[in-house]
C-alpha cells in the first residue's frame, strides 16, 4: 500500500535510507517535492554535507528540464549533478572508462577500434555523419577488405549509414528471455548485410561518435563489466533521483537498478498515466514493476494533490484515468482572491462537437485570449490555422507523412536546428523577406549565418546596398500564392548577376547557391515542399513552428500547462485500435496497448488546462454517450463535473 504525501514533504533519515518510488500527477508539484528534498540532503546528510566529492545525481528527461532543475536548485549546485540518462552516461561512465568501452566494441561486435581520440556522443540535432564526405566512407569500407569489397557498388546515402547501430530490442529481449546474449546491429535492408561491420568500425573508430541508443547499451554494459566503474559511480553518487520515470525505456532502468543493488539510494518519480513515449522504448509497466534487488527496502508514496487546474479539469482528467488506482488528483489549486476562486471553479469543461462555424469561432476566440490548440501531430494544426486552404493543407500533411517513419524529429529541426536542407533554404529566404520588409539588419544577419560564418566588418555600406537591391529584385511583386521554391530559385538565378559581386565574393562565396533538397529526400517530399505558396510557408514557420506557437503536438505541450487549451486530439481508429466514443464510453490507460496510449495521450493534453478546458471532437462521437459517459464516473466516484456541449 502506496503511503499519501504531498509536495511539501520532506523525507526523515529512515525514508531516506530506502528506495523510492512517487505516483504523482500532472500538476502534483514532482519538480517542487524532488528539489526541496535534494536540498535537505545537501544540508543535512552527512553523505553530502561531510564531503568534498560526493554528489546527489538528479536525472530528467530534457534538457529543458534539466535547466528548470538547475534554475531552482542554484546556491546548492555545487553539491548537485542534473543531466539527462545520455548525458550522464557520457560524463560519467563513457568518457572516464574509454579502455572498457573499446574493449566492450571488442568482445561484443569484434569491432577493433584504437585510442587515437575521445569517443562521445553524436551532437544533439546533427546526423552522426554530418559533415562527413560520402565517398572518404565508402573507400574506407573497401580498404577494410579489399579483395572482398573492391568492385562492390556503393550508393547510400548518409541518412541511411547514419542509422546503423546496436540493437537494443534485440539485446534486451535475449536478456528478458534468459536466453545467450545477443549483440547485433540494426540497420536498413538497402545496406549489404557485409557493409555494416566496417561501416560501424568507421563510425566508432574514425568518427568517434556514439548514437543515443548506443550509449545506452554501452553504459550499462560498462557498469556491468567493471566493478570499479560501478563501484566509483556508487561512491560519487549516494543518492540518485529520476524524475519522469515514466518515460525512461528499459535499458536505462536496467541501468538505474544495477547502480541502486548496492549502497546508493534510488527514488524514482513518475505517472503511468503520462506515458507516452512508446517509440522510444518506454512502457507505463517499467515504472508499475519498479523494484531493486539488492539491500535496500523501495517504498511506495503517492501524492495525489494537483495545484494547476479547476476542479472540473482535475475530476475529468481523473475520468479519463480512472482504471489507474495509484492517483486519484484533488484539486489543491491556490487562489489570490475568493473572487477568483469562484470565479475559475464555476467554469465548466466544454465539448465542442462538430466542425460548425459556432465551434470554429470558439476556438478561434480562445486562440486569440492567449489559448492554445494542442493535436496529435503538427500537420493537424492546420485546420486551425486560418486562411489555409484544402490543398495546401493537404501538402502539408504528405511533408508530415514522409516523415513518419524517420528517426528526423521534423519539428525539432526546423525550430531548433535547421539541419534539414529545405528547412535552411525557407528559414533563409523567409528571413530575408522579412529582412526587405522592416528593414531589419539583424533579419539579415540571422539568415546569412544560416549558411556562412558573417564578419560583421566586412557587411560595408556598399555591400548593404546590394543585399536591398537583391531583396527588392526577389520580392518587389511577390505574392501569396508565390510557390516558395520559386522565389528561393529566382534568389539563386538573381545573386549571380554581376551587380551583386561584392556580396557574393565576400559574404557567400562565388558559386554560392542555396540548396533545397538533399538526395534521399524522397519524391512524395520533394512534391509536396515544391508544392508550398508563399504564405502557407509563412504562417508554417511563422505560427506553427514558431518558440511561441499557439498550435502544438501533445508531446511537445509535455511539462507545459496553459489558461486555456483545445484538445483537438482524435486517434487513427486502424493505427490506435479505438475510437473516440470507445474512449469516452471505457477509457483505459494502464497497458500497453496502442488504444491505452492514445487514451494516455489523450490525458496527458487535457492536463495541460489550468483554467478553461475546450474538448475538440469533429466526429465520432455524439452528446448522449459523453454523457452517459460522465453520469456513469460521476455516480461510482462521487465526483463532480460540470460540462457544456457546443454543436
């Protein structure tokens, strides 16, 4: 039996002395709970207080939420390490224990690899080959057995050599099973079985980069090897808390419960119910089933106050995952005044049912009161985003779509990144019409350094000159409906004419052109991107793709909470195996079936609401079964929820 905390608590020396595992909610305060707590050990425990080198380990699933930790933790971080598992594993296990990782490449893939350099991880953002030539891969694979490889015909493109690397399922199912181990690659059927040995040996030896998922076979198969590594890991690190457990996949709580067998103390702090990272390995079962063998007693806690939403909001949320029975959420929301207390809790949770005008002119009023419109992928943002007509939606919807499969996180590139050569290529021209348009120097600069390296000296007024005389050439009469690919092809004919030299010489380079696609980009892609006008393109990267987006995917809004939110979020019946009256009528949300997680999915985006909860459902499902639905929770919980439904 679970023991009920709140955030406030702070673990005595005997709670302290167990493992832990946190059932905690959205909104529960799990931030707030692990740093007063990491605190208290700082300045209390001898462990940490009495020493120069231990440290409390703090482990989060983002970088964002590793800097969040950091922000609070401040005067105490000298005593405190924060990272994500990868880079952890990196700091602490990979870099220090070189000899033991090469030897691991050794004995697991008979991959030979010497000391000449560091081997760490692939940069966040960048393929594991980016910046490397081809054809310098392709000889590499021939000299490694010429006879063998000599007259063989090599055309892979990058991407594809990229994604070779350990298969972790398969080495995880060998150990679940009890059977031999089993280390082996995974890598696309276009790549010769017999390349892949020595395309990896070029990877690890010459490259020196680890995948994401590389480094985590290879941390735990460190600790698992050394003793002393696991040894110096425990000893550093008397206490280790991970947050978010519920996205953590099972390699890395193979890892977790290695380190806690011994004298370390491991709590961990998650929600079944906000598991949705399937694709990346994590299941709600790997937090359900925690447990550590070893010397240490695991204690259960729940803490089931929420202090981010309505009563409404929490007792729907608490609808949606009623078959969990680790947290039931109560409403612990705090308020300034008694006016406003009243005043957000007689808010009810809105059903919009329908696509009519009266429902499309709700969400576009929450839209512009600061609300947004969280979907299940970005290319269903657009049919919210105004003025955007059917075809070019649909354009937009096949770019998605050519992505599906791919390991490239497409909004993730074209926010943060820019590595995706058509991204660059609209990013720039975009920014150098908006550039024509305010006259803005630093829109200028922002676009060049997309492509070179700019020594602001060298930006003289006569080259200034010749940018607007460019701009102006390139947008005097453009127009909405201009494709964009056009206008980054008129930009290419344009800056080779004589009047630009300076800018060209100096700035770009003489042959300088901008690139729009690479050469695994596939036709569906090239199709629907040449397809673009010049204002879908705008509000793409503009409204939807912009830090400050009013429309984002659920995964995205993860962590994230809002006044107001639209949940416009409906499942692929023959992708999810449910569909949304199923949903409404039993909703599940514990196994490990797609329908639970669209259910998760589905719950985690109605958490986001702290005040006005709007519940987007075009189709599917009508007003009698949402509810007989509620009626039905509403009687067997004794919760309350009032609701309005819109048509």
């Amino acid at each position: 039996m679970a023991i009920k905390i709140t955030s406030s608590d702070i673990f005595n020396a005997e709670q302290l002395a167990c493992h832990s595992k946190i059932y905690a909610g959205p909104g529960a305060g799990k931030t707030y709970f692990l740093v007063e707590n990491v605190k208290n050990i700082v300045t209390t425990n001898p462990l940490i207080a009495q020493s120069r080198a231990r440290r409390v380990l703090c482990i989060t699933y983002t970088n964002a939420a590793v800097d969040e930790i950091k922000r609070r933790l401040d005067n105490f971080t000298d005593y405190i390490e924060v990272y994500t598992i990868h880079g952890f594993i990196i700091e602490n296990i990979i870099k220090p224990f070189q000899d033991d990782l090469r030897a691991i490449m050794k004995s697991d893939f008979g991959i030979d690899v010497n000391n000449k350099g560091v081997i760490s991880s692939q940069i966040e953002g960048l393929g594991i080959l980016h910046g490397i030539d081809k054809d310098e891969i392709y000889e590499f694979i021939k000299k490694t057995n010429s006879n063998e490889f000599a007259n063989d015909d090599f055309n892979y493109s990058k991407k594809v050599m990229g994604e070779v690397e350990v298969d972790n399922d398969v080495f995880l199912a060998s150990l679940a099973n009890g059977v031999s181990r089993q280390m082996k690659f995974k890598a696309s059927s276009k790549i010769n079985e017999k390349h892949i040995l020595p395309l990896k040996k070029y990877v690890w030896s010459t490259v020196r980069k680890l995948t994401h998922n590389e480094i985590l076979y290879f941390g735990y198969r460190i600790l698992e090897s050394n003793p002393t590594a696991l040894y110096a890991i425990r000893v550093k690190f008397p206490f280790i808390f991970v947050d978010e457990f519920q996205d953590t996949n099972p390699l890395q709580t193979l890892l977790i419960k290695l380190i806690g067998q011994k004298s370390t103390v491991v709590g961990v702090v998650g929600d079944i119910a906000q598991s949705i990272y399937s694709f990346q390995g994590a299941h709600p079962s790997d937090f359900e089933n925690f447990s550590i063998d070893g010397e240490r007693e695991l204690k259960e806690y729940n803490i089931n106050d929420n202090r981010r939403s309505t009563e409404n909001i929490v007792n729907f949320c608490n609808f949606l995952r009623q078959s969990d029975q680790h947290v039931v959420q109560i409403s612990k929301r705090l308020y300034d005044t008694a006016d406003a207390k009243e005043q957000s809790e007689s808010k009810k949770i809105h059903f919009l049912i329908g696509t009519t005008d009266k429902i499309q002119s709700t969400i576009q009023d929450v839209l512009k009161n600061g609300g947004v419109v969280l979907s299940r992928t970005w290319a269903d943002a657009f049919d919210y985003v105004q003025d955007i007509d059917e075809p070019q939606a649909s354009l937009l919807k096949k770019i998605y779509n050519s992505y599906y499969t791919s390991p490239i996180q497409i909004r993730e590139e074209i926010v943060g990144h820019n590595n995706v050569t058509w991204v660059r290529a609209f990013r720039f021209i975009l920014g150098l019409w908006e550039s024509y348009l305010n006259g803005s120097f630093i829109d200028i600069i922002q676009s060049l350094t997309l492509y070179v390296d700019i020594d602001l000296y060298k930006l003289t007024p006569k080259i200034l000159f010749q940018i607007k005389r460019l701009s102006e050439n390139i947008f005097n009469n453009i127009d909405d409906h201009n494709q964009t690919c056009s206008v980054i092809k008129g930009f290419n004919t344009e800056i080779q004419k004589a009047e630009y030299i300076d800018f060209r010489q100096t700035i770009l380079g003489t042959d300088f052109e901008v690139p729009v696609f690479d050469e695994f980009d596939r036709e569906q892609l090239i199709e629907a991107v040449n397809g673009l006008s010049w204002d879908t393109s705008y509000k793409l990267f503009k409204q939807v793709f912009s830090d400050n987006s009013k429309y984002m995917t659920v995964h995205q809004a993860k962590g994230l909470e809002w006044d107001k939110v639209v949940v416009s979020v409906m499942p692929n019946t023959r992708r999810n195996g449910i569909s949304i009256a199923s949903l409404y009528s039993s909703p599940c949300l514990t196994k490990e079936t797609p329908a639970d997680e669209f259910t998760r999915m589905y719950y985690v985006a109605c958490s986001r609401a702290k005040e006005d909860l709007y519940i987007h459902i075009p189709s599917g499902c009508t007003k009698s079964e949402i509810e007989l639905a509620i009626k039905t929770f509403c009687k067997s919980s004794k919760q309350s929820i009032a609701y309005e439904i819109i048509i």
